[in-house]
C-alpha cells in the first residue's frame, strides 16, 4: 500500500461526519498536488466504488469530480449498476455522472 493510498483513507477516516463533498473536494485538490497527479487516491476512488461496503467513502467517491472513475465507460456503468444496487437512494448520482462522461466522450466504449 502507498503512501498517497494511505492519505486518502486516513483523510476519509477523519472526515466521519463531513459532509462527503468537502471531503471529495479536498480529494481532488490533492489529486494535482502529488508527484504520481493523484493516482492513487483515483485508485482507492475505484476500489471504495467497487467494493460498495462503506457508505461514506462511496459518497466520497460519488462526489469527486476531477476525474471520471474506472477507464472505461462500461467498467463504470457496471459498478455504478453494483452500487444502486446496495444503495438505491445514489441512482440519481450514479445516473447523472454516467451521463455527464457519455456526453463528453460519446464515442468511448
């Protein structure tokens, strides 16, 4: 595990009552400030979405909007399908980000 990997999760971990936008935000301040241009804190975006297990970091991820999670559209509409699934009440988040990286690429697979 990284060091930046590390940071994400320790910022999460201290932001218990937050709300999860401040906390995205911060996120994505710091994903232009590290030597790797936030990889790894893209990474634990991922990993928190995939695994759908902690509501608070799918909020998190949910909300950070520097970056588009996963390469691929049809990786993030099937985890975002994952997600709605445990938590119906995010559909309207999942669907309007999906939305909003068809219309910036519609041509991505």
């Amino acid at each position: 595990m990284s060091a930046t990997h590390d940071l994400a999760d320790i910022i999460v971990d201290l932001s218990v009552g937050a709300h999860p936008e401040a906390v995205a935000g911060a996120l994505d301040s710091l994903i232009w400030c590290l030597a790797d241009n936030g990889h790894q804190i893209m990474l634990a975006q991922e990993r928190w979405l995939r695994a759908a297990q902690d509501k608070h970091r799918v909020e998190i991820a949910l909300a950070m909007n520097e970056t588009f999670p996963f390469q691929t559209l049809a990786e993030m509409s099937s985890v975002f399908s994952h997600v709605c699934s445990v938590w119906p009440e995010l559909e309207t988040h999942c669907d309007r980000t999906l939305k909003e990286r068809r219309l910036q690429n519609p041509t991505a697979p």
